[in-house]
C-alpha cells in the first residue's frame, strides 16, 4: 500500500515503547533474510508459471550486498525477480502532492537504474493530484525509462479522472514486463459496491498493467474475473498482477487472521504500524509466517496462482528497516 516515508516518527514511537511487549529478536542479516524470503516466494510461484512476474515494491537497497548502489549485485534476488517498485520517486516522500527532496529523489535514482541496467523493469507510483504535478511525473518517470502511476488517492481507491486516457496509451498486446508503457495501482475497491461493479468498471480501462488486491472486501476474484481483467478496452492484452504484503499482517485478512492474536502471540507477530491501523510488522524469516504466504494451495500465494493472476506485487519489502532499528538492538 502508499506510505507516506514517516521512518524518523516511526522509530521515536517504537522507542517510547516498552521493549518487553514483544519476545527478543536473533542477531540476523534482516536484509538478507528479506532476499531469501523473496526467491522462495518466486521459485515456488515459478515451478507452476515459468512466467509468473514477481515484483518487489520499495526497498531497492536489496539489489546490492552493501550499503552502496553500486556494491556487489546480489545474484539470487536479482535472478528471482522480473521488475521492481517505487513509491514517492518525485512526489509524495514528505507529504502528498509534494515534490520530494531532490537528496531522496537521487539516492532512490540511483539504486532504480541500478536496476534498469540489470535488466530488471521500474515501476513506479508518484501521490500527487494537481494536473500540472500528474504530467510532471509521467514526464519525468517516462524520461528514466520507468513505467508509472499517477495516484491522486493515497488509500489507492480510485482510477484518476486525469488524464482521461492512461499515459502513453496503446493498443499493443502487452505479455512481458518490458512491454509495459503504464498501469494502474487501484488495491482498495471500497468505492466500488460489487465485485462486478469493479470488474466491469477495469474493463473499461486501456492500462496496459493493472495492480489490484485478491479480494473485493472478503471475496476472492475468481479466474474467470482476473481472465476477464487481461483483455484492455480497446482490445490489446494486458497484465493483472495481484498485491500481497510480505513484510505485514493485515488484520482484515480473514483467510489468515486470528482475532485472539496480538503482538507476540503468535511470535511472528510484532507491532502494529502507527500509520496503518490494523497493519502489524512480521518477523518475515519466520517459518509460520511464510507457511501463511506460500505453504499450499490455501495460502496466500497459493490463492493468487489459482486466480491465474500473471504476477505479484510485494509490499513492505523494506520491512528490514523496522528491524534493523528496532528498539534495544
């Protein structure tokens, strides 16, 4: 989901609180524990879909083994994945409809194009709602060589009224990453009173990629609504990509929550994010917690296959951050 970067409020709030909430964490290489999580969601979801895409959404620090863009590539997950994504590259790092700091706009360039000259596509999503900040970062991005959104929604609830027709339109059939000219991040249908409602309303797109969530409030898509999705309106083929959050449990997740569960019971389970209510961070290394997203064909990972969805778009990949700052570590 967009998350407006709060790294500096976040760790004073997680300092003020007391560390004995949650058991102690192992001495880890969280980022490392991150890459290896990311290629076993990727070799499992590719033994069934040679094609399946995996994309990894934040935390580009991964591509490399130092602290450096430039570092010693990290093979494994740079070969497990087919794209990577940004949010807040020229808009929405401070503040929506906010140009971000050229300081973070550099440090994330450079890592992204570490990216492009691997092979690996960008794509990205600026929060800006103003036409005038829309064009800029399509203009912008589209200079980089990235494919982007334009969201005018944080919540991501919404297809833009503008532009009237998706950046860079076209009625090519798009069955790889690389072919991709825009798409569509759209996660929360909450505006929308039907699952068919939603589905028909997509259809009526011409985005080339659309990311959307499994579910329209509780109920699964079918594969015969995601099959529907890959046809744009204009009757070139498109990409349906499905989100799932890696890094942190959602409450709202029926298929896998337990409401008797709080910070610590289960173990996997740490705190509760202070910007997103029901959001709690993972101890993503840990067996349970990755038997919920890939074990099966009840798990998370497992549902989205059987949707026929040709890809997944991961969240909370920098979810390595919380812990390598996490209170009295």
């Amino acid at each position: 989901m967009g998350r407006v970067m709060l790294s500096v409020l976040f760790s004073s709030v997680l300092l003020i609180s007391s560390c004995s909430t949650t058991p102690n964490i192992p001495d880890l290489d969280f980022r490392q524990e991150m890459r290896d999580f990311v290629v076993i969601i990727s070799n499992t979801a590719k033994k069934v879909n040679p094609a399946f895409i995996i994309i990894p959404q934040n935390g580009q620090e991964l591509i490399s083994l130092t602290d450096n863009p430039e570092g010693p590539l990290a093979t494994a997950y740079a070969a497990a994945i087919d794209g990577t994504g940004r949010e807040d590259l020229y808009y929405g790092y401070t503040g929506d409809n906010t140009e971000t700091p050229p300081s973070e706009n550099n440090y994330m360039l450079k890592y992204l194009n570490r990216f492009k000259r691997e092979g690996i596509e960008v794509l990205t999503t600026d929060y800006c709602s103003t036409p005038g900040n829309m064009d800029n970062s399509y203009q912008y991005n589209y200079n980089e060589g990235f494919a982007s959104f334009a969201a005018d929604q944080r919540n991501l609830n919404n297809i833009p009224s503008y532009p009237a027709e998706p950046w860079n339109v076209n009625t090519n059939n798009i069955t790889d990453l690389s072919q991709v000219k825009n798409f569509l991040y759209l996660i929360n249908s909450e505006n929308f009173n039907s699952t068919q409602n939603f589905i028909d309303t997509l259809k009526l797109t011409n985005y080339d990629l659309i990311i959307i969530d499994l579910f329209h409030n509780e109920t699964e898509f079918t594969k015969s609504d995601i099959s529907s999705l890959k046809t744009k309106y204009n009757g070139g083929k498109r990409l349906v990509i499905a989100y799932m959050s890696i890094g942190e449990a959602e409450d709202y997740r029926s298929f896998y929550w337990n409401n008797s569960w709080k910070t610590g019971s289960p173990i996997w389970l740490d705190r509760e994010n202070p910007d997103w209510a029901g959001n709690y961070k993972v101890r993503y290394w840990e067996k349970e917690w990755q038997d919920i997203i890939l074990s099966g064909s009840s798990s998370y990972l497992g549902k989205i296959l059987a949707a026929e969805f040709d890809g997944v778009y991961l969240d909370i990949i920098d979810g390595f951050e919380y812990f390598e700052n996490y209170p009295g570590f």
